[in-house]
C-alpha cells in the first residue's frame, strides 16, 4: 500500500484552477446550477487523493467528517426557512413593512436598516434568521422608498454580521472561540475593540448614504399604494408582532435557536389562523412550500411569495456539498500545503493579520461554507500564533473577520447562496456594499501592523499587551 504524502504546491494550484474553471464555466458560460458545479469538484479532489496514496473509503470518510461538522447549518436553514413561510402567512413580515414605510424617513432609512438588523442579530445569535425575517422587511421597505436594493442589502447584511460575530449566542461565535481555545466571553470581549469603531465608521457611510439617496423627491402615492395593499391582504396591527417578540425573547434567555426558531414558526401558523382568515392546513403546509399570493402588485408577489423548506433545499445542497468539498481539502493536505507557503513570509502581527483573513476567505472559496472556514482557519494559522506569542484571542477576532465577514462575498458559499435567495439581489450586486465587512477586514490589518489591540503571552503563560514588555521578558 502507497504511503499517503502530501501534495506538492504544483498539484495543488493544477486542482484549485481546475475547480474555479468548473465553478465558472458552469455558472457563468451554460448557466448550469452551482450545485452541480460543486458536485464535479469533489471528483477533482478525489483524482488527487487518489494520486498521492489515499484509498477511495477514507477520501468518503473525510467527505461525510466534513458534512457531519456543519449539519446543524443545514437544521437552522430548515428551519429558518419555516420561519419565513408562516411569517408571512401570520402577518408578521407584512406588518414591519407597514410600520416601516409609515414611520421611517427616507433619509434615515439605511442607518435604520442597519440599526434594526444588528439589534436583531445580536439579539437572537443568528445572521440567517436576521436576514430570513428583519432583512426582508427592510428590503421591502426600501423597495417602496426607491432606494437601490443592492445598497439595502449592503446595510441588513452589514447589520447582521455585526451581531452574528459579536453575540455570545450566535454558533459561529462559539466555533470561532472553541476552535481557538478561547472563552466565549474573553473572545466577545476582543471582539468589541473592532466591532464597536467598525460599526460607528459604517453607520456614519450608511447615514451619509442615507441622505444622498433618500434627501430626494419620494413617490409618496406608490408607498400608500402599497401599504393599502399590505393593509387589503393582511390583518395589521402591533399584535402581528407577537411572534418576533416572542422569538427574540427566547432567544435572549439563552433557548436552543433550532427549536426557538421552530417554535416560532409554529406560532406563525397559529397567527395566520387567528388573524389572516387561513385554514390550518394551509397555513402549516406555508412552513414547507412557502407562502403564496396571487396578487395584481409585482411589488407584493415578489416580495412576500418566498420562504418554506422547499425554499431553501438548493442552498442545504450548496451547504452538503461545499462542506464535502472542506472535509477531503483538509484529508488530502491542500489547506495545508497553502498555509505552509506562506508561513515563511510571516514575521509580525501585520503580516499574520494579513494571513487569517487570506485563510479565512480561502477556505471559504473552496471549502464553500463558513463552518469550514471557522474550522480550519484556526487550525492552520494557531501554530503561526505560538510562534510570535500572540494571544489566541487575536487569533479568534481575526478569524472571525475572515471566516465570518467574508462569507456573505462568495457567490458558491453557503452564505453567498442564503443571502442572495432571501435578499433577491445576487451576491456580486450586494458585494460593494457589504461595507461593515471592508471596514472590519481594514482595522484588523490596520491593528496587526499597528500593534494597537494586540495581546501578547509571557513564558508564563500571563497575557501582556506590549510585545516591548514581552521581548524585556524574554532577556
């Protein structure tokens, strides 16, 4: 039997090419699903398994390792999915637009956009449950304001990753501080030396943005034509809000998100039997195959016929496979022999900064999902870490920004695929405006070569924040 090696850096390059030219001459030249897409890559990495010395059943084990890690993605997807279609039946997505274009200025939009959605993100741990309930609201609120939907969801996106990588609830702040060997607490607390000046500088782009757009002359007859369609098709009222408030609450108290979630859905069938006149049967089957209304406006069909399970079985397929994809690179030693390459050139913060966020956007692109980033990131970067003695809390906020941050950017990823499904504007018209992420990505580079945030480990194992302290130390 050959003795598995790792693969040298020309293999490595020859099956990364080979897997982007798959991705993009599917995606992009036949216009065939990404899914497929990524179902051939698994073969191109299997090819190489093969050639360096690993057996067929042990690349399958690693391809099924890889997809058990992220599994409970694929139960919050499900049932975030739910969640919308019974929403939306219950009246409460209908609601928020309501109040939203009744009580928000259009000059204050975005900054209220981001506001609502970071509260709510922070609130309940959850970016997709953010952007699967607050998101479309605000989508549909600036829709009828007239503002670009692309810079809207640049604003619900920036807001809910704020929250997402700040809250102690959230499970990719908890798999960024466990996989850093890091307290969940001590990791948060890092995180607001970056997430506070990220999001003040963000709010200001957002506010200036704001008033550029919303500062001139607003159809104020489309936005009571819609309301007075909302209001036609929907019981309104502050009642509607029941369910959110119900959802955030449990989630607040530290309750399971999985079944917070689907109970919340479940409260969502209840509303739309009380309040929205709908049979029970066809209520409950909206959590599966979504909602739908045969409605006159565009506006209200494109907006509200979303949501259910069956909704978001492309992206849990995108999920499966990209996780597959980030189980066998792992096996076969790809991630590493990139790391390798670049452990060399790493001789400061700075530059080790600079490497998290490569690590992190890198195993985004290939390994397709965020869970594989926050899994692997620290794994190839902590020895790096060791070496400068640098606290594992920077380790963890960095790979946050890597992991986290980027996600949302790469059309193929888990989060590429969710938020441009919930949002309706495809990946790369959000991408510019994804500006929470650009902001944070630049103060962690910005503080790697700065020294400023940076924690150091003595021979003692004591945290220090002076790397002069440390070296004084050292003699």
């Amino acid at each position: 039997m050959i003795k598995p090696r790792l693969p040298s850096l020309l293999e490595v390059c020859c099956v990364l090419m080979a897997f982007l030219a798959v991705v993009f001459s599917f995606t992009a030249v036949f216009d065939l699903p990404i899914q497929l897409a990524l179902f051939v890559g698994w073969f191109i990495v299997i090819i190489l398994g093969l050639k360096i010395g690993f057996t067929y059943d042990s690349l399958q084990e690693s391809i099924i390792k890889g997809i058990s890690n992220g599994l409970e993605a694929v139960i919050i997807l499900m049932a975030v999915g739910a969640l919308i279609g019974t929403w939306i039946a219950g009246g409460v997505v209908p609601t928020i637009i309501y109040y939203g274009l009744d009580f928000i200025h259009p000059s204050i939009f975005l900054l209220a956009t981001l506001i609502i959605c970071a509260l709510t993100s922070l609130s309940t741990g959850t970016s997709w449950g953010t952007v699967g309930t607050a998101g479309i609201a605000m989508m549909g609120i600036g829709e009828g304001l007239g503002f670009p939907l692309p810079l809207v969801a640049g604003a619900v996106l920036s807001g809910a990753y704020f929250g997402d990588k700040l809250s102690p609830l959230s499970d990719s702040t908890v798999l960024a501080a466990s996989m850093s060997k890091v307290d969940v607490i001590s990791h948060v607390k890092s995180m607001l030396y970056l997430d506070i000046p990220a999001f003040l500088i963000t709010a200001v782009l957002f506010t200036i943005a704001g008033f550029n757009y919303g500062s001139g002359s607003v159809d104020l007859g489309r936005i009571d034509s819609i309301m007075g369609e909302l209001d036609a098709a929907f019981h309104i009222s502050p009642l509607m809000l029941m369910p959110m408030l119900i959802v955030i609450g449990l989630l607040v108290l530290k309750k399971p998100s999985i079944p917070t979630i689907s109970f919340g859905a479940l409260v969502g069938v209840v509303w739309a039997v009380l309040f929205q006149d709908t049979n029970f049967v066809p209520a409950l089957e909206t959590a599966y195959s979504g909602f739908r209304l045969e409605s006159g406006s565009e506006f209200i069909t494109n907006l509200l016929n979303r949501g259910g399970i069956s909704g978001m079985l492309a992206s849990i397929a995108v999920i499966i496979l990209g996780l597959g994809i980030g189980g066998m690179l792992e096996k076969v030693g790809v991630l590493t022999v990139i790391m390798n390459a670049f452990v060399d050139k790493i001789q400061n913060a700075g530059s080790l900064s600079v490497s998290t966020i490569f690590a992190g956007l890198f195993t985004n692109i290939f390994g397709c999902a965020m869970y594989v980033s926050l899994i692997l990131t620290p794994k190839l970067m902590e020895s790096s870490y060791d070496k400068l003695n640098i606290d594992r809390r920077v380790l963890s906020r960095n790979t946050e920004v890597g992991g986290t941050m980027t996600s949302g950017m790469v059309p193929w990823s888990d989060n590429g695929i969710f938020m441009a499904g919930i949002l309706g504007v495809s990946t790369l018209s959000y991408l510019p405006f994804m500006w929470m992420s650009f902001v944070s990505i630049a103060l962690v580079i910005i503080y790697g070569y700065t020294g400023k945030f940076i924690w150091y480990t003595t021979p003692d194992g004591k945290a220090t924040d002076s790397e002069e302290e440390l070296k004084q130390m050292a003699k």
